[in-house]
C-alpha cells in the first residue's frame, strides 16, 4: 500500500489527503486571505479535480499544461496560475472564473462553495477537522458529517458504581457548608475508610460528585479569603482591627466604656475612651476611690518640677561658648568631653527641643555635664548659684 501524498504539496500526509504545512486556515482567518475577491470560493475541489486529470495526462511530457488548456488558460500564465492553486499560494479564487473553467473543461458537476456556505465539521472517518459545503459532506471521504455516531456507547452510568454514593456525597457537601472544611480536607478525613489510594484521587472524586449532583461549591476568591483567615477576623500571622476585640467577647473580658469625661486636652469635654474596670464604672484615671491616690502621684511629680531643681540658663550658655573658645567650636568641645552635640549646640543657644527660648535647665543635667568637664556647678555659676538658690 502506498502512502498518503498531499494533493497540494504532494508531500507524505498522515491525516486525511492535506498535510500539516498546507492545512486550510481557520475559519476566523479567511476572509484575510481574500481581501479583493467579489465572490470568493475555494478552490479544495478544483485542485482535487486537476490532480486527478494529471494523472490522466501522465504520459505527456507536461501534463499541467494540458490542463490549463482544457481549462482555458494556454500558455506560460495559465500553468503558473494552476500552480499557485495546487501549491496552496492562492486557496481563493473567484467563483465565476473556476466555474467558466470548469465549463470548458466540460466539468458542470463540481460544486464549488462560497466562503458564507462553507463551514468547519469533524469528519469521524478523517479524525480531523474539514471544510464542508450545505450537504455537509467531507470533501476528502465524502462522509456525511451531520450523521449521528452510531455505535455503542462505553462507559461506566455515572454515580452508580462509584465508592461514594449520592447520599454519602450530599453528606459530604453538608458537612462542607456547616463546618467551613474544604474538599481536600473531607478527603484526608475518609478516603481510607472508602478505600481511595490516595487523599487527592477521593478530593477528585468528591468534586466531581458534587458538580454532577448540581450541588454549589466556593469559588476561588471564597476558598482563598477562607484558607487564609482564622475566625474569619485577623489573619493567621498578624492582627486586624476588631480581631482582639473579639477574644475579649469570648473569654468575658469585654468591659463597658468609662463613664467619666476627660478634663484634659486634646479631646477635652468628651467622655473617655478607656474601658472601665472590673467591678466599677470607670477607669483608673476618673475612678472616684482613687482620686486621693492619683492626687499624691500628681503632687509627686509636680515636685520634681519645682523651681529649686533648676537652674538659669544663662551661666550655663556662657561656660558652653568658653569651652567653644577652648576647643575651637561647640561641636568639638562636646566630642571632647563626650557629650552630646546636638545638645551642647542647643544649650549654647539658649533653646529647648522645640526650638523656643530655653531659660532655665535641670540641675541634674549641670551636674552630670559639669563632673564631664572635671569642674563643680559651684565654678559654672558661681554667685549666681546663690541667686538661684
């Protein structure tokens, strides 16, 4: 036997009478290789038919062009012509001129299809896709493609010798709503006892249980919002706003508001964010049974603030510039008695932090700077300490 030849290229062709490189082109493309024509046909058949009357002229020393000669295209032009159709170069041509050519040939029984009448079809016979025409015929084996596949039809009935039944599956679905588990989940936990090999064979199967049975499933957004949350609430590494809130609910830690108002800037006038604590309506701060106690810590502090611990700015600033004098700058006086320099910079200038005017200083700050130094707060202010005091 044989083997198969391309009638375009007549190259060997696996599948059906075209080989792979000179397959016809996609039915969405074809109107792209015909841009000009008025009434396009292809020329499949035609190239079919002037393979076949070659072989007729077989002896003749140029077969093609006695074709082109039945057909009425003489000379040079008219072989070129029917070689750019038989080599795939031009698969459209004009319907008119194929059919008058035809005609001469005294050929009037070859339907020639416009690319409106074509369209694609699976051929069983050919196992590949054709064109076909309004018969729908397949144009190499002419069997009819809109013949049912008769045959018996193989396959196990689904759902009936499968080793989870529609019951036990629908059990499955409810288990998977209520308790928020995934199928792969559900397969860990019962494919040994239904005898699956593996865990994923059983999540494959419970899936496509469940899209045979109609019953719904989460998409893919769904899954992963639930896969990476705990609770539904905080992620599992990390916290959101509320999550906390939501463990003090559950263990009865959650405490009402304090129900006293802030006296205090900023918010001043506007009732207290604080939770309340256990056994009372306020919170430390407004708790009226620790209003002493908070005064004598308030006091406290207060005191520490007093005027006597402090000290005028001024001596101060002028000890820092004869330092300065002494070492050539600020900067590197601080360097070197291994102070701040940012600090020296600011206590030279009399200013705080903020950048406003500094008047008086910590005497725990003179005395640390001073013992760097190796000179007393005594030498730094000398009569002006007794002003101070």
């Amino acid at each position: 036997m044989s083997a198969r030849r391309c009638i375009v290229c007549r190259e060997s062709a696996r599948y059906g009478r075209v080989c792979d490189a000179c397959r016809e082109p996609k039915r969405d493309d074809r109107k792209s290789w015909h841009p000009k024509l008025d009434e396009p046909a292809y020329v499949g058949p035609f190239v079919e038919w002037v393979l076949e009357r070659e072989k007729l002229y077989g002896n003749e020393v140029n077969p093609r062009q006695r074709v082109a000669e039945d057909v009425g295209w003489p000379g040079e032009a008219g072989v070129r012509r029917i070689y750019r159709h038989c080599s795939g170069e031009q698969i459209w041509a004009e319907r008119p001129d194929l059919r008058d050519a035809l005609a001469n040939a005294g050929v009037f029984h070859l339907y020639l299809a416009t690319d409106e009448e074509q369209r694609d079809a699976h051929c069983p016979k050919c196992h590949e896709t054709v064109t076909v025409g309004p018969d729908g015929l397949c144009p190499w084996c002419e069997t009819d493609t809109k013949a049912p596949i008769v045959g018996k039809k193989r396959g196990k009935p689904a759902g009936k010798y499968g080793k989870l039944t529609d019951d036990q599956l629908r059990a499955l679905h409810l288990i998977y709503e209520r308790e928020q588990l995934s199928a792969n989940e559900l397969a860990k936990r019962v494919y040994e006892r239904v005898g699956y090999a593996s865990w994923q064979t059983c999540a494959n199967s419970i899936c496509n249980g469940w899209r045979r049975l109609g019953l719904p499933r989460r998409d893919r957004i769904e899954a992963t919002v639930m896969a990476s949350t705990k609770h539904g609430r905080a992620p599992r590494y990390g916290s959101r706003a509320g999550y906390k809130r939501w463990l003090r609910e559950q263990r009865g830690d959650l405490q009402p508001r304090c129900e006293g108002v802030k006296t205090q800037a900023p918010g001043k006038g506007q009732p207290c964010p604080q939770p309340a604590m256990k056994g009372s309506r306020f919170c430390v701060s407004h708790d009226p049974e620790r209003q002493l106690k908070n005064q004598a810590h308030l006091a406290r502090a207060r005191r520490k603030l007093a005027r006597g611990d402090t000290l005028p700015m001024a001596p101060f600033s002028t000890w820092l510039h004869s330092l300065a004098n002494d070492h050539g700058s600020v900067g590197r006086a601080a360097l070197a008695l291994g102070l701040s320099r940012d600090a020296a910079y600011r206590y030279s200038k009399g200013e705080a932090t903020s950048g406003e005017a500094k008047t008086e200083i910590s005497r725990t700050t003179v005395e640390r700077w001073a013992a760097k130094a190796g000179t007393t707060v005594d030498a730094i202010y000398g009569t002006n300490l007794e002003l101070a005091a």
